[in-house]
C-alpha cells in the first residue's frame, strides 16, 4: 500500500464540482475514483484538499489517494494523463507519508478570480473569467482588500448556514493585477469558508463600482450577516492556484 | 455608404472556417453576414483577409464591410459584440477609406503555431494546441527555419493543386519562443499559401523529431513538389495573429 500526493489542474466548466454527491457521476472526484476503481480492481477513494463548486477552476488542487497497485508516480501519472478526460490533467504525482491527508496537512490556499472588465469579451478566455462591463475603480478595490486582510470573523461572507464550527480564518493577502483587459484578484489564506472567495469577490467588485465604500468592509465583517455582504461572483472566474503544505 | 475596418479575435474551434461555402451557414463571415444583413435589411458580403480553415483561430483577422445604416465605428462595434456568439469578438471598428479592400491592400501577416510538447496536457489551452509528446530539438528547429527565410517558391509547402498563379512568397521570420511547455512558432511573411504555415510546422516538427535534417529544408523547396514537405500539422494549433497594412 502507497499513499500518493497528487496535484491536478482541470477546466472545470461541464462539471458538477470536486465532490461525489449521491448518484451523480459527473464530478472530478467520481471521474477519478471510476478510473483508479479500474486499475486496482476494487473501490478506490480519493481525498481532495478543496471541494471545489460547480464550474470551478484549477491549476493546483491536491488529493490523496492509497493505492496497492504498486505503481511508482511516474506510472500512476502516466494512467492518470492517458485515461483521464482532455479537461483534468495530472500535473504532478508524488508518493508520500502514509500520515499524509491533503485537506487536514494543507496549511494554506491561493484561489485567483478573473474579472474581464470590458465591453468586449475575450473569446479564448471567456469560460475562465466573469465579464463586467462597467468601468472598476481598482484604487478603491486595493483599499477595501486591505481592510479584509488578517484574521477576522468571515461570518458574513459565508453562504453556509450557522454551525458550531469556526468562521474565524486568517486572509493573509489580497493582490489585484491587471492583464490587459482583466483584473485578476489573488486570495492567500490560510483556509477559505463556503463561497467565501466568491463573496468576497463579488462585494469588491460593487465598490470598484462605486456602491459601496473600502471603509465599508469592517462593518460588513462586525454584522456577521452574510446578507450585510455583497453577491456571489459566478463560479467560472474562480481558480484554485495552489494548496499549501509546510 | 461607409467603408468599415473591422478586426476579429474568434475561437475556430467549432466552425467550419471563415468562408461562406454553399449551404453551410456554420462560418464566421455566415454568421456575421447574418447579422449584418439583419441590421441593414438587406443582403450584406463581408470580405475577409484570410480565409482560415475549418478549426483555425484568429487574434487579429481582419475584414471590410461596405453599410448604408449610417452607423458610426463605436456603434457598429456594439452592435457586433453584443449579438456575435461569444466565442467570436470585433476588438476594433474603424471607418476606412472607400477604396480599403482587408485582403488586396494586406502587405503582411503573421501567423502562430502552438505545439504543447510535454506528455502531460494543459486542460486550458487544450483546444488551442497541437500536442506532441516526444521531446523537439528546439536548435534543429530554429536552424530549419532559418533556412526557410527570404523568398522561395513555397510550392512544396501548397496544398491546392498546381495552378497558374504565382507560388513564390517572402517569409520575413519564422521566431520559435518557448512558454512553459509550449513552443511557440510565429510566421510573418508578405502572404501565405493555402495550408503553408501547417506544412511548414509539420516540417519543422519532424526536424525537432530528428527525422530531417536543418539542411533538407532547400532540397524540399527545389522539389516543387507538396509530397518533398512533411505532414500538415493540425487546424487547432495554428492562430491569425495579424493583417498587416502600410
């Protein structure tokens, strides 16, 4: 038996998200499972760092998976990219700790969301960002992404319904960059609640358009509230970069 | 009546290529003819600079259109981005003189050719490259076009049969530029032949592969012959960068 670290990349667009739910096969999860299920001859299941949504990017999610088929990672990359649909690609395999756990080990995450802030969109890239026609104002974006910075109660932008849980998390930077017509939002924290990204993108995006203010952000974390928050920016712009482990 | 200049980026990958053919209305100019026509209310031709085959991209096509709407550039632009499909973009509209013909008045253009040469593919860029798997000698490569340069006789490098019109073409440079994985090969020429950039990859990358030598490139123009040149490597590679126009 093998424990393997493996890092994916996948054009999220025609899936039903990372996660297996009920019957439905159409996730990365259950295309991968299906196809490990193959090779070893008896159910496999796989452990991924991040579930990522319907429609969710990524250039860096990570499972774990054990294994008895005695394959190095050199050959479980190789079934992995020979097998898998054009849209997942295996980018890396490593063996690892029989301890390792990729969501429980990981220590931080890099999400980057797309804005295409033009009339005109962009045909190669347009399953991978969300389109805003209106004209940002990126200063006051910066401003607001600053008082979002370090540990906060992200209460209020979590659609999940209150549970015992945390919703205390530490966000530890939020960079904006321009690409010609896109302004790309890079999240690093050191954990990310349900829709969170996605929430936070959608609130900077109405001060960029002027209806709310940077100042605004410390209110919206002291109401606790997610309806104190702006909207959920739509799945497809959103891309999980990287996982982190120490 | 005014004369417009308007340049087009579109995702190739599900048309049947540029030009209108008999009932087939799957084409960038049929569906923009469409359109147009419907604007206007009358029948309306679109001339393309480069008729790119089934599957082709562009980032810089470029087509004239004669319209009696009485339109002006921006508004023509609107209307183009906001009934074109979406894998289909008009980045710039301009009001040209009436004599601006897009193809007879082209000095130039410059084509690109991605090939992802790595075992592991990109789920992003899947539609947009020609995946080849065994390591290219990118030296040879860059040899072999060298040799290519300057003003031939490309009839070796033509699919179309043998016609009376004049098969000698100037390539100004053929660049090979490595992006991560890919390798990138840019043609800029005063005009290219049917199939031309696509034979010219296939025969550079069975140069990369060692089956021909750098040298060979000047026997295989002497030849005069489509069958002296190596394979056409695929449509979904190859990507209309620019028109050039003096």
């Amino acid at each position: 038996m093998k424990n393997y670290k493996v890092t994916l990349m996948y054009d999220g667009s025609r899936y039903d998200g990372w996660q297996k739910q009920g019957n439905t096969e159409n996730t990365i999860q259950g295309k991968i499972e299906t196809l490990l299920s193959r090779l070893q001859g008896e159910p496999v299941e796989i452990f991924g760092a991040g579930r990522t949504d319907a429609g969710v990017h990524a250039r860096g999610q990570v499972f774990h998976v054990k294994l008895n088929t005695g394959m190095n990672a050199g050959e479980l990359k190789q079934k992995l990219n020979r097998y898998l649909p054009e849209d997942i690609a295996a980018v890396r395999v490593e063996e690892a700790d029989m301890r390792f756990h990729s969501r429980l080990n990981a220590t931080g995450k890099i999400y980057e969301y797309r804005i295409h802030n033009s009339a005109t969109g962009n045909p190669f890239l347009r399953k991978y960002y969300y389109q805003v026609e209106e004209p940002l104002n990126v200063a006051s974006m910066r401003l607001a992404a600053e008082n979002l910075t370090g540990t906060w109660d992200f209460q209020s932008f979590c659609s999940s319904k209150r549970s015992k849980k945390s919703t205390v998390r530490t966000i530890y930077e939020i960079s904006l960059t321009k690409e010609e017509a896109d302004l790309i939002l890079t999240f690093h924290g050191n954990g990310f609640l349900y829709n969170m990204v996605r929430i936070l993108t959608g609130t900077l995006i109405e001060v960029g358009l002027g209806k709310r203010s940077p100042e605004s952000m410390r209110e919206i974390l002291d109401r606790k509230d997610r309806a104190a928050a702006g909207f959920t920016a739509p799945a497809q712009g959103l891309c999980l970069l990287e996982v982190e482990y120490d």
